[in-house]
C-alpha cells in the first residue's frame, strides 16, 4: 500500500514538474 502510494505521489510530482517546464518554456518563448 504503501509502496503504491509513493508510486502515485512520483507521478504526480512529474506531471507537475512537466506543466511547470511546459508553462516556464512558453513564457521564454522557447520550444516545449
């Protein structure tokens, strides 16, 4: 259970890695 858990908050945490690069990229100005 445990284990599952921390899967689901790893990929949470890259989702949102990935919109945060994602919107920085679009405001430089800078392909995705």
């Amino acid at each position: 259970m445990a284990a599952e858990g921390a899967a689901d908050v790893d990929a949470v945490g890259a989702r949102a890695q990935a919109s945060i690069t994602s919107v920085i990229d679009t405001l430089l100005g800078t392909p995705a």
